[in-house]
C-alpha cells in the first residue's frame, strides 16, 4: 500500500462547478498537509499548506484534513477552465523527513 | 523575490552517458530536495541536501548523485543513463527542508535515447 493515495482522475467538470478533490494516507505519523497545482509543462506550484484537522480556506480553495479518517480533501468552488490541472497532495512528518506525494489528479475544467 | 531556478530546462542524451542537471534555491533557503517525476510513478524522492550535506536519500542506484555548495546551490548528476530515466526532474527549495513549506522549479525534462 502506498503512504498517500490519490484518484488519478481524469476528472472533467463544467465552469462554475464546485470540485472535490482527495487523498488518502496511512501513516499515522504524518502531521503536515499541503495541495500543490501542477500545469503542463510546469513545476508544482504551492496552493494550500495545513497543520491541523479541519478547515482552511484562501479564496476559491478549501483544505480539509480529518486525521481520524487520514483523509485530506481540496475544494474549488466556482472552478475555471484556468483551473484545468494536476492537482497533488503532499503530506510530511515532523522533523526532516521528506515530503511524500499522491500521484496527482488531472481535473479539466470545461467552458 | 526570485523563485527556484532550474537548468537547464531541457535535455536529450543518449544511453550510457552522464548528465548533471542545476538548482538554485530561494534565497536564504538552505534545504534543496530532488525529485524525478513519471506519468506512471509520479513524484519520487531522490534526495535533500541541507548545508551542503545530504540529510534524506531516496530509493534510487547509486548513479544518481547530488551536492550542494556553500551557496546553496545545489546540482544532481546521472551516471550511464538508461532509457528509464527519462523523466521530468524536479527541485524544491525551503527554508529548513521536513515540514517547512517547498516550493518547485520549473523541472528539467530529461529524455534519454
């Protein structure tokens, strides 16, 4: 079993739609929560960074992570074909252990 | 503020030779990792250096190397390259590595021939 699971889509919704995006995770030891957006062609880009469980929101995008369940989500409302991208989460443990990703999601947003 | 910095941005060797690929981090970033990114695999650890010492490695053969210099800096090199590295290789950079935020260069796309 890998440390984080991830659907690799593709998903592909309507403009305006809102999207829900997961992972899931095995090690308990895990406390560190991130999305990160990747366009073709380009390198991870940081949108969302969580520590604890709950909520965190920074404008259309919400992070949710339950560490009960060792599920962490991301939620794009009002999405835009400029969403269109790979979306991986990451997840780390205290210390300087390394970050370990999903294998990403593709979700095309479609006008 | 300048972002991660990678080159070059692409690359084409043949079977059996050797590549080294560059980053330069954020400034005042001391940690820089290395990541190979597949379509079927998807982002995997090579390593991370921290003041110029490799403080995590991966589970990659030993032709895959790295250093970094006193200015952070860092370089990773390939030794007689097979067809399956073809890959995209990625560097992130933070402040202290672990469970500080990272952040990406563009990647070098490495296709091996």
């Amino acid at each position: 079993q890998k440390e984080v699971e991830q659907d690799p889509g593709p998903l592909s919704v309507p403009e305006g739609a809102i999207v829900s995006l997961n992972c899931t995770y095995s090690n308990s030891a895990f406390q560190y929560f991130m999305w990160y957006r990747q366009y073709s062609r380009k390198g991870p880009e940081l949108l969302m960074y969580t520590y604890s469980s709950g909520n965190k929101e920074d404008g259309r995008f919400t992070a949710q992570v339950d560490k009960s369940s060792k599920y962490i989500s991301l939620f794009i409302r009002d999405s835009q074909p400029s969403d269109s991208a790979t979306y991986l989460c990451a997840t780390v443990g205290g210390g300087n252990t390394p970050l370990v990703f999903g294998k990403g999601t593709r979700l095309s947003v479609i006008a | 503020k300048a972002g991660v910095t990678q080159t070059p941005r692409y690359l084409i060797k043949t079977r059996g030779q050797q590549v080294t690929l560059s980053c330069s981090p954020i400034s005042g970033h001391r940690s820089v990792s290395w990541y190979q990114q597949t379509p079927g695999q998807g982002l995997q650890f090579l390593f991370e250096y921290f003041s110029e010492t490799q403080r995590n490695k991966g589970n990659f053969p030993g032709r895959f190397s790295g250093r970094q210099f006193s200015n952070s800096r860092s370089e990773m090199n390939v030794s007689t390259l097979e067809l399956g590295d073809s890959a995209l290789y990625l560097c992130a950079s933070s402040s202290q590595g672990g469970d500080t935020e990272a952040f990406f260069g563009q990647g070098t796309r490495l296709t091996v021939v």
